[in-house]
C-alpha cells in the first residue's frame, strides 16, 4: 500500500528551502497550492533569499515592440517556443527602455516613468521631476542602493540652448518617494555624449552612461555611484579613437563593456574593462558575423557558455562564438535596439514599502 504524503507534516523550513530552489515562474503558479504556500512565496524576505541564490536566478532578454512586451530566454534554442514569453504590461507604445537592476527595468513613456517586474508584472509610476522648458532629460538610469535597501532611479537635464550648459541632475528614491537633487550640479561640465539619451548601466553600485565633458572635450564615461550619492569619471580606452555615436555601452560578462559598430564588417569591435575603474585594464575584441547578411552585429548578453546573443539589426536574433561565426539565428518580426531591449534577471522581489502584488501601481 502507497503511503499518502501528507503535506502538514512537512516542516515549514524544509518547504521553504525546496522552494528556494525553484524558479520565479514555478513560483509564481505554486502560489495557489495552498494558503501556506502563498504566503512563503510571498514574504519580501523569501523573495531576498530567492534572488541571492544563485541557482535559483535566471537571466533573460525582455523586448519591447508596439506589438507587445516579450521575455526571451537566451540560453535556450531560439527554435524553442517554450523560449519565449508574452509578457503584461499595459503601455507597448513609444515606451524606451533606460535600464536594469536586480530584475527591475526602468521605462520611459514621454514625461513618465515605470519602475517594472517582468517576472511578477508589477509596476510602478513615476513622474518626472519638474522641469522648465526647454529643459530635457540627457540620462536616466536606475540602481540598487544596498546598505539602505533603496532603488534609485537618476536623472540628468539639461538646456540645450544654454551656452553655459546649465544641468539638473536628481535622484528619485523609492524608500523616500521622492525627488532629491544632487547638490553641486547645477553647472556641471557634462552632456550626452550622442543625439539620444540612452540607458543607464548599473555595475559596482553605479549607474554609467557615455558622456562628453565641454569644458575639456573629453569624451568619458560618468558614473553616478548609488551609495555615495555623487557622480564619478571613468576613462576610456588610451587608443579608442571612435566617435561614440556609433559605441554603445553595457556588460558583457561581468564586465563593463564597449561595443563599436562596424558596417564594413557587419559586426565591430568589443571593449572590456578586466578591472573595473583602471584604465589600463581595457582589452579589446573583434566580433565579425560571417555566416548570414546582416545590417550589424549588436551584442546584448552573454550565454553561459560564453556565446554572444544580439541583434543583427533587421528582425533577427542570432547567437555566435567568440570568433564571430554565428551559431544559430532566429526571427522575430521585430527589432531589437538599445531602447527597446535589455538583459533583467527574474524575481520576485517588490520595491521597498511596496507589497509586491499584483501589476498596478499601487502608491499612487
């Protein structure tokens, strides 16, 4: 006779430590097993230990096209459907992505905001700070605070037609649910370093961005770093030559990483700075598509097995070793850009003061 598992008599400590183990999409469906199950799932604390566990934590590309917001798993097969997911979220149109953080993205919808949970659909609205026209944002960026368990979410502003290059750079906190600026930066030397105002990458608890500083025309990279409340530079490469309209900034790896565009070669140049904040510690890759016609070669993330995923400019995602030869490649009807695309890692983590249920702001 089959004995029947009666789950009472399971300690509650063991359920948590197998749930632990779990993916954030399990998870999520498990939460109406029974009352008990919900409310372990549910715990601000077990989603911390969730996300701490390496083994737990999956990373994944989410899209977003005006035909709808999709998660895509990299590390799958792209001819896997399984590999791919619709995602709930109730604005697709004229949304730009401007950065990731601890399975957060932050989005730009005009004058608002959205702090967003691909994993839980949770999100939620910030306006924008008040700013006079003509004044307009030229980076924006979001990060992790960790000795405060606070999110950041940074602005930098500027008047494009003040000669003095007047700026306004401020920090929205989501512990506080506030606006602060930073003090210092009303005449900084900073501008964007492109036409557009691109994503805010979050690394050693900094936000980045490519920037040019007008007062020496020095092109650099800023750095806002989350815990000390102030704004960094970084250099980069000695013999990088480029003009930064056609570099793009991001991670590859654990790294912080260059990417420069080359038409000629349908792919370009990769950068890695092997020792975060040396200059000397830049090094340097090619990265060639040879196999199919592209229009470029856009790196987004690295698989674990240390292959590179990206756009190849048309409505295509291709994968491809470190000597650029393209292992595999799949079509999606949609482009992928810098401002519509970026890598998030799954979680169930809420922002602080926030319950984490649910896809609707709640503090309004």
């Amino acid at each position: 006779m089959c004995a029947v598992l009666n789950m009472e008599s399971i300690p509650e400590q063991l359920i948590v430590d197998i749930l632990l183990r779990l993916p954030v999409k399990s998870l999520l469906r498990f939460k109406s097993v029974s009352k008990l199950w919900r409310s372990l799932i549910s715990d601000p604390r077990f989603a911390q230990s969730h996300f701490q566990m390496s083994s737990s934590r999956a990373d994944r590309i989410v899209h977003i096209a005006d035909s709808g917001a999709r998660s895509i798993d990299f590390h799958s097969s792209f001819h896997d459907d399984s590999a791919i997911a619709n995602l709930n979220f109730p604005i697709t149109l004229n949304v730009m992505i401007r950065g990731s953080c601890r399975g957060f993205v932050l989005l730009d919808v005009y004058d608002h905001l959205f702090i967003w949970n691909p994993s839980t659909g949770f999100y939620k609205h910030v306006p924008y700070f008040p700013m006079p026209s003509p004044v307009c944002p030229f980076v924006l960026g979001l990060g992790y605070d960790a000795t405060d368990d606070d999110y950041l979410l940074l602005i930098g502003a500027c008047d494009p037609y003040d000669d003095d290059c007047g700026s306004d750079f401020q920090f929205f906190s989501t512990k506080a649910n506030s606006w602060k600026k930073i003090e210092g930066t009303g005449s900084f030397p900073y501008m964007n370093a492109t036409d557009d105002a691109r994503a805010g990458v979050f690394l050693n608890e900094a936000i980045h961005w490519l920037a040019f500083r007008h007062d020496t025309s020095v092109e650099l990279i800023l750095a806002f770093n989350v815990i000390q409340r102030k704004l960094v530079e970084i250099p980069l490469p000695g013999d990088f030559f480029e003009t930064l309209e056609f570099v793009f900034l991001g991670t590859l790896g654990g790294y912080l990483s260059l990417y420069v565009v080359d038409d000629d070669l349908n792919g370009g140049e990769i950068w890695l700075m092997k020792e975060y904040g040396t200059k000397s510690s830049w090094t340097k890759s090619m990265v060639v598509s040879v196999e199919i016609p592209c229009d470029f070669l856009f790196p987004i993330c690295l698989t674990e097995s240390c292959e590179i995923v990206g756009s190849d400019g048309r409505n295509g995602i291709v994968k491809c070793n470190e000597k650029g030869q393209v292992l595999e490649r799949g079509d999606y009807n949609y482009q992928m850009f810098e401002q519509n695309t970026v890598v998030y890692t799954e979680s169930l983590l809420s922002l602080p003061c926030d319950g984490g249920e649910g896809g609707e702001d709640k503090q309004q």
